[in-house]
C-alpha cells in the first residue's frame, strides 16, 4: 500500500468496504441472470427484464434522494443501504432452500437492492469530498476506480465458479457476505460529518429543491454534456451488457463457469483505464484524456458480436476490455472533475440529477436489449448494441469538450466571472485543485 491508504486509516476503511461491495456486485452480475436462465428457465426478454430492475430505481427515486443526500449527514445513509441489501441478498438462498423463489420474486429483489444502491451511491459519492483534501480526491478517485475494477474482475470470475460448482442460487450468499463487510468498514469510519444546520439553507420544498438540480445538470454546457453523453452510452452498454451471459452460454457455447471467467478476463480493462487515466490528463489534459477514453478505446466494442466457440471467444474479451479501460477511465476523470466543479452544497442534487438522466437509460438499455435478442436473435442484437458504444463517443467530440484541452476546475458563473483565460484552459492537477 502507498499514498493515502498507508496514511489516511477512514479513506482505507471506505476502500475496503467499497470494494468489499464491488466485489459482491460482480458476482451478482453473473449469478442472477444465470439464476433466471438455469434455475428458473426464464426468456431473454425476462433476463433483460431481471437487469432493468436493477436500475429502474434511479428513474423511481433518483431525483428526491439526491436532495436527501444534501439535507443530512451522508454515511448514515450509507449505513441503512449497506443494511438492507445484506438482508436482501442473504433471503434469496433462504427463500430457494424452501421452494419460495420466483422470477417475482428475483425481480422484487434487483428493485429493493437497485433503490438501496441509489442511495448508498449518491451518498457515497458526496461522502468523499468532505473525507478528502482536494490535493487528495484525485488520487482516491483513481484508486476507487481501480479496485472497483479490479473487485469486478474476481467477483465475475468467482460468481461464475460459485455458480458452477455451488449453483447460482448460492453464489448470491456472496454479495450478502460482501455488504457485512462493507457495513462493518463503515461502522469503523471515525470521520463524523457535521450535521447541516437548516439555517444555513433557505427554507424551500423538496420541488424546489429538486428543481434546482436538474437546472444545474440541464443549465451548464459542461455538466449537461457529460450527462448527455453518459446517458446515451449507458443505452448502449446495458443493451449489450443484459444480455452478454444469455450470449455467452446460448451462441458461444460456455459453460457458466467459462462465462464468469471471460468476464473477468475481459474486464481487466478497468484496471487499466483507472491507471490510464491520470497519466493520460497529466500529459495530455483532462478534457483530451476523457475524449481519448471514451472515444479512442470505444471502436473495440465491434468485436463483441464476432465472438465464437473455442479460441473465437477471446474476441468478446478483446472487446470488452478496450470498453472497460474506457468507461473507467473516463468515469475517473468524470468523478474529479465533478467533485471540484460543482459547489459542496449542491453536490448531492448534481450527482442526483446526473445519476438520474444517466442511470435512468440503463433499465431502457436492458428491455431494448432483451426485446432486440428475442425479436432478432441475440447475435444481431449485439451487433445493434455495440455499434452505438462509439457512435455515442460523437457526443463529446462534437461538444466543447472536443475543442478544449482541459475540463474547467471551478464553475464560474454569469455573476462572477473572472478576467483571463476561461476556466476550461486550465490546467488540472494537484497544483489547481489546491
């Protein structure tokens, strides 16, 4: 260990019991679509059905969580959402063992755990900042990013082993001895936030408040084109992504424990964009390093589909990886450039009002997935799918964000502007950010 998880014990805590998290999160990406199709014989349609709910909540309760976020302390939050899918996750074997599983059932259960998952992210995200110095969030975002992929790449690995050899209904006792130990981590944390004094704020509804979320991610060319972009390629991503195990087992021929193991070979990717990342904007620029991981490393998602029985199979991985090292990274810089742009007060309802618009797509990602792979064949279907990873990419390089070199590190407003170069030729680092 070096840098902040040698010296700073409560940001150690938090990336343990995050990645504790991840971790449980992946095995729960391979096991439950393979609970659907080997223990309850579901349709494609109702696989893509399991992984929207997962994220519908997002659209559901999104909005009003961020403004949660912003009136309270974060980490109790982040306690309760901790607490309930450890509840969650541990029924689900409780409930097979007694003959009490449905696709229902599984459904209800990807919904509580997504609205938990809404709001220990919003929390989480907000959360850091304040444990944080700001010569220090970009290296803990890294770092975050980092573990979270390489936590993906043993979840998906051990979920798909766990399946094989336990059954897939059992591998999800994984994710719910994962949210123990991420509650336990937090439990330990002893950074307390102070709690916010309603003086400080103006006395306004929760649709005021709400309102003014959305204007921030809607009403700043910088913020509402990352959100534009984010929501439009999560479409394509989970379009694919719903439907990639179903692939893997019915068109390339896996086993379910191959399938776990191709998954996490293919996102190794994320490790690699996480470290990526902040090289690529120290040389390049935060703004040229988000273009050349989204845009750059996007095309590989085409080999995808032209994946085959036996050695054709490493073309899903080859895919893969190049989008995981891409999402990654641009997500670690996403996340630095959020934190230092948007003032702390309101960074709950941005990250609320982004998550919304972003996440939002990801269950109409899934059911266009699900509905494309039923209709047209799942090879077609991913080929649909996966065009539209770089298509997206045009987004950003048709925005401001192609004809800068940096992202700007302060939001400077129509009442306040400073003389001199604007804020988006600046250039990011530690140096700034202090």
């Amino acid at each position: 260990m070096s840098g902040l998880l040698r010296r700073h014990r409560d940001f150690r805590l938090l990336w343990c019991g995050e990645t504790a998290g991840k971790f449980g999160a992946a095995v729960t990406t391979v096991a439950m679509p393979l609970v659907a199709v080997s223990t309850l014989h579901a349709s494609t349609f109702a696989v893509g059905l399991l992984s929207a709910c997962g994220w519908l909540p997002w659209l559901l309760i999104g909005l009003p969580v961020g403004v949660w976020v912003d009136r309270t302390r974060r980490r109790p939050l982040m306690l309760g959402a901790a607490g309930l899918s450890l509840v969650l996750f541990a029924a689900v074997p409780l409930l097979a063992r007694y003959g009490g599983l449905s696709l229902g059932l599984l459904i209800a259960v990807a919904l509580l755990a997504g609205a938990a998952a809404v709001v220990f992210q919003t929390a989480y995200s907000a959360y850091l900042p304040g444990l944080l110095a700001p010569a220090d969030q970009a290296e803990g975002n890294a770092k975050l990013h980092g573990s979270a992929s390489a936590a993906q790449i043993a979840g998906q690995g051990a979920g798909g082993s766990l399946a094989q050899l336990a059954g897939a209904v059992n591998a999800l006792s994984a994710q719910a001895a994962t949210f123990l130990i991420s509650l336990l981590c937090l439990l330990r944390i002893r950074h307390r936030e102070p709690r916010p004094d309603p003086r400080d704020r103006p006395a306004r509804t929760l649709f005021a408040d709400l309102a003014e979320g959305l204007r921030l991610v809607t009403g700043d060319v910088w913020l509402r084109t990352l959100t534009l972009y984010g929501a439009a390629s999560n479409l394509a991503l989970m379009g694919y992504q719903s439907i990639a195990a179903v692939f893997l087992v019915r068109e390339v021929g896996l086993p379910p424990g191959a399938v776990g193991g191709l998954l996490a070979l293919a996102s190794t990717g994320g490790i690699a964009g996480a470290f990526l990342a902040r090289r690529a904007a120290d040389r390049f620029g935060t703004a040229r390093a988000m273009l050349l991981c989204e845009l750059g490393l996007s095309g590989t998602a085409l080999l995808i589909p032209l994946a085959a029985h036996g050695a054709g199979a490493l073309l899903y991985v080859a895919g893969s990886f190049g989008v995981s090292a891409g999402v990654v990274g641009g997500n670690t810089l996403k996340a630095g450039f959020q934190q230092r742009y948007c003032p702390p007060a309101l960074l709950g309802r941005l990250i609320a009002g982004s998550s919304f618009l972003n996440y939002g797509t990801l269950p109409l990602g899934a059911l266009l997935g699900g509905a494309l792979g039923s209709a047209l064949g799942l090879r077609t279907a991913m080929w649909i799918m996966t065009a539209g990873v770089p298509l997206t990419a045009l987004i950003l390089l048709f925005s401001p964000v192609g004809a800068v070199r940096d992202l700007p590190v302060r939001r400077v407003t129509e009442e306040a502007r400073e003389p001199g170069p604007g804020a988006a030729e600046q250039r990011d680092g530690a140096e700034v950010s202090r």
